[in-house]
C-alpha cells in the first residue's frame, strides 16, 4: 500500500510542474544562446564597469591605477599622428623581426630535421640562446650594434625565432614513415621529400608557432625600446611612467594588446586563405 | 615456363634494435611469384612481412641473400613497383585527383593532361568517378583506401606490393574491398604480393599462400588456393575453402616443432 500511495505524487508532480516549466524553459533556451553569443563581452564590461567603480569608491590615486575612463581619456589627449609614429616604430620592428625570425628558423628547422650530425650539434647551441634572457641581454646588443635598429630587430628576432624552430622541427619529423617510403620508393630525391611531403606536413605546426611569435615579436620590440629608443610604444610607456603619466602609459598599453591581437589574427586569416586545409575541418 | 618475377633465394634479414641485440626478422626465405600471381602472405604479428615488402622494394638491403626481379637483384628501388600500405597515408592538401598524379609529381616534378586522364580512368576502376576534386577528409576510409590503390597504379607497375592494406577498414567493407581488389586485378592484371593477418582474407583472394613462422620468420608451408576464378560471394561458402582456411588454421597454431 505504501508503494502506490509513494508512486501517485511522484507521477503527478512532473505533470504539474510540466506545465509552467514548458515555456520558462523556452525563455531559458534563448536566454543561454543569448548569453553564449554575449557573454566575453559582458563579462569585459563589467570588469571594466567594477575598475571605473573600484577607483571612485576606494579614490585610488590615478599613478597607482588609472580609471578607464582616464586611460580614455589620456589616449585621446595624445594627438593621432604622435600614436601613429610610435605604432610604427613598434610595428616596424616587429613585423622585421618576425620576418627575418621566420626566413631563418623555417631552413634551420629543416636542416635540423635532415641530417642528426646537425641537429646533435646545433641543438645545444639553441638552446643555451634559448635560456639566455634576452631581456638582460638586450643592453649588451644595443651598445654592440649601435643606435639604430638593427638591435631591436636582433632582439625581437631572438625572441621570436626558437618556438618557430622548434615546432617546424616536430612537424618535419612528424611525417608517417609510409609517405617517405612511397617517396624513396619513387626515387623522388630528398629536396621533393623534403619540400613535396615534409615541410607541407609541418604546416600546421608552423602556423600555431606563429600565431605565438607574434606576441613575441611585439614583446621583443618593446624591451629593445625599453633599452634604447626616441620612437615607439615601449619608449612612450617608459616616458609617460618618468613623468608619472600613468594613464597615458597604460593607453600606450592598451594599444600594444591592440597591436597583438591585430597580428594573431592575421595569421589565422593568412591561415584560413592559404591553407585551409590545416584547419579542423569545423574551422573552414 | 615463364621465369618468376620475384624470387627470394635463401633471404635473411637481421636488424639491431636500439638496446644493440640482433633481432632475425626473416630467415632463409626462398619461394618464387609468377607473372600474374597472386600470392598472400601470411604470419603473426613481427614475423617479418613488412620486412619482406620493403625487401622487395629496394628500401632496405638484405643482410644474407638476395631478392630478384626478373632475375636481377633488387639494390635500390624500381619503377615498375607500386605500393599500398595499411593506413591510406592521403595527403590533406591535395584533393582526390592531385592525391592519385602525387607519384607523377613527387618523381617527375609535373602533371600532365595525360596523367590526369589516366588518374581519372583509375578513379573510375576503383569506382570514385565521381569524387575527383573532393578533399580528402570528405571521403569513408573505404573511399581512401580506395584513392591509395588508385595511386599505386598511376605508374602502371607490373607488381603491386599491399601491406595490410584492409586491416584498418571495418569487417562489412573489408569485403567489399577484397572483391573490388579482385575485379582490378582481373581487369589490370599484376604480380600481386598482398599481405595479410586474415585466413579468410588470403583464401579468397590468392592463388597461392605463403604461411609463415614466428620470429624468425621463415617459410612455414605454401598452400595452391585451387579455388576456381573468378571469385564471387559463393565462394565463401565453397567446401574447398573451408577446408584449406581450417587447415590454415590449424597449422598457424601448431607448434613450429609439430609442424
Ligand atoms: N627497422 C627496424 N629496426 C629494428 N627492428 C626491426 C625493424 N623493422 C622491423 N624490425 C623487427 O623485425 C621483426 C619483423 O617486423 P615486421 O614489421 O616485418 O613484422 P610484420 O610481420 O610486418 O608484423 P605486423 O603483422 O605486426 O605488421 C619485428 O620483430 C620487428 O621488431
Ligand atoms: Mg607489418
């Protein structure tokens, strides 16, 4: 008897509550795609909204930690063609940097994967370059090399050009055995093996290796800067902090993040024009 | 009698593993394969059959022995070989088409009209007419297996080499591949070395079968199929071919010093 009596409302209270559920749950749906689709950008702006909050209630002094609205306002206060020459400055560097990181790391990566006499004595080397931080190294390349920017370049390219290596390497070697045996089995020689199978077979591994250089192509720039430089974002940063213009230094900031973002996306377009294929198929 | 085109004679192959001990992958290997042959190879796992295929191929050089082709020992790779592997190994940047003339470029360095009609006649006989410029991951792996076969006789070789070239695909479509592979053959007739862990697989589809031993790999016995061509679904069901699967069988599991 306790059975049924305990099984009625079981079965009657889904139908109950199906009835209000039904279209709340309709609501609820469009709430979440809603919610999916807005969401990075609510959550930026409330961040942002509880910083600008953050300053007025606790009075944070603005050379501690500026209120959006004042690195806004601090942005604007810089006339156009002043940002314009820094970004340049900046860029310019970078995008060589990247540049000269890329012509010398692809041919190095494949001269690695090549021959094992190279990669047994080459390899150390990188590395140890690797573990040098380039950061306390900078001031040494600058007095080297003069004031110009042929330093900077050098140490972006520095910065930039091991993950590239690296990664190419492991998609050089990545390659199934059974497409180099086709391939030696067609005589086909080893610049086709290498240029034919290999180094397409490296693509992807290569892209995702230059989607992380550009962060650090921008980095580079700007330590170079922090050294030695009359132009460029990292200049203007150090600049605004002597005179205790933080807002204007973290404008500065926010348009290196900019600059960053910009380039990453770049090569996801570059990737998305040129080899498509190397994208996860949902991706295309 | 036509003269074989492969032979082995007395074949041995040993290998240094890494921790420096000699391992004898194959051991006094010696049968012929006739112009036209289909011969399956079969054996346990590690008992030397791919060994054997990059023998033939010219990539590796046996340590004792020799294998010929049309009478000259293999040195280095030849033309008139193709090959299918276990896995398609289909190159993603390429489309169906540019996937079969691959071995037209990767040796020649271009690709002709006449290559691409050709390539497109094997799509037909592999019966992917339709799917030329479709990319490679739209395609089941029976369909790939299927492009890697098309490649492999973009060249036109006499001997087709196949490393387990259906043990990756499901059981329904392994058949149906087996009876694609036949009807091929029968319309482009090659020396085929087909190597499989199947019993059933190897009956159906050889002429004759080469059983071998476990490490070291050695010719255990090599069974006539005299099953009557061409082959078709009644065959599975053939007494003669339930009696030589099971005497397969029971020869695979004896002990070598039984047998
Ligand atoms: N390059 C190599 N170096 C060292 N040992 C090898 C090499 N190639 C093969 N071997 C060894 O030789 C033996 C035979 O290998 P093989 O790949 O020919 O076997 P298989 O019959 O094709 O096996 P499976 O059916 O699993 O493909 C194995 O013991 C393997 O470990
Ligand atoms: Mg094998």
């Amino acid at each position: 008897m306790s059975d049924t009596t305990a099984a009625a409302p079981e079965t009657t209270l889904p139908e109950t509550d199906a009835a209000p559920t039904a279209p709340a749950a309709g609501v609820g749906t469009t709430l979440l795609a809603w919610l999916d689709r807005f969401a990075p950008a609510l959550a930026f702006a409330a961040a942002l909204a509880v910083w600008e909050a953050a300053t007025w209630v606790f009075a944070i002094p603005s050379f501690l930690l500026p209120a959006p609205s004042a690195i806004v306002a601090a942005g604007l206060a810089t006339p156009a063609e002043v940002w314009l020459g820094h970004i340049w400055a900046t860029l310019r560097v970078a995008l060589m940097g990247y540049l000269l990181a890329i012509a010398v790391s692809v041919p190095l990566a494949v001269a690695l994967a090549s021959s094992r006499l190279l990669s047994r004595t080459l390899y150390p080397m990188l590395v140890v370059v690797q573990s040098t931080p380039i950061v306390a190294v900078a001031p040494i390349i600058v007095v080297t090399l003069g004031a110009s920017d042929l330093p900077r370049v050098v140490i972006t390219f520095l910065i930039t050009f091991f993950p590239i290596v690296v990664s190419t390497v492991t998609g050089l070697l990545s390659t199934p055995e059974e497409l180099i045996e086709l391939s030696r089995s067609l005589r086909a020689g080893r610049s086709r093996e290498i240029l034919h199978i290999r180094l397409p077979y490296a693509v992807p591994h290569l892209v995702s290796a230059l989607k992380i250089s550009t962060t650090l192509a921008v980095i580079g720039a700007v330590v170079a800067e922090f050294v030695a430089a009359e132009r460029g974002l990292g200049f203007f940063i150090l600049f605004s902090t002597s005179f205790f213009k933080i807002p204007a230094a973290f404008a500065g900031l926010v348009v290196l993040v900019a600059i960053s973002l910009a380039l990453f996306r770049l090569v996801g377009l570059a990737q998305k024009m040129l080899v498509p294929w190397s994208l996860p198929k949902s991706e295309r | 009698m036509q003269p074989p085109v492969i032979s082995f004679k007395r074949l041995g192959q040993v290998f240094e593993t890494a921790a420096g001990r000699a391992v004898t992958a194959l051991d006094g290997v010696s049968f012929d394969i006739g112009r036209h042959e289909f011969v399956a190879v079969l054996g346990p796992s590690g008992c030397g059959k791919s060994t054997l295929l990059r023998l033939i191929a010219g990539l590796i050089a046996p340590t004792r022995g020799s294998v010929e082709i049309w009478g000259m020992p293999v040195t280095e790779p030849r033309d008139e070989i193709g090959i299918v592997f276990q896995r398609p190994t289909l190159l993603p940047w390429f489309d169906v088409l540019g996937n079969v003339t691959f071995p037209m470029r990767h040796k020649y360095g271009r690709v002709g009209e006449a290559e691409r009609a050709r390539a497109r006649e094997l799509l037909a006989l592999v019966d992917l007419a339709d799917f030329a410029d479709k990319r490679i991951d739209e395609l089941s792996g029976g369909m790939q297996q299927r492009v890697a076969i098309a490649r492999a006789l973009l060249l036109d070789p006499d001997i087709l080499l196949m490393d387990e070239p259906f043990s990756a695909l499901d059981a329904l479509t392994r058949d149906e591949m087996s009876f694609e592979l036949l009807r091929i053959w029968s319309e482009r007739p090659k020396t085929v070395l087909f190597i499989t862990h199947s019993i059933p697989e190897a009956v159906l589809l050889a002429d004759r079968i080469v059983v071998m031993t476990p490490r070291p790999g050695r010719v255990r016995e090599i069974l006539d199929v005299p099953l009557p061509r061409p082959r078709s679904l009644a065959t599975l069901t053939d007494p003669t071919f339930h009696a030589l699967a099971d005497h397969i069988r029971g020869t695979l599991f004896s002990r070598p010093a039984a047998a």
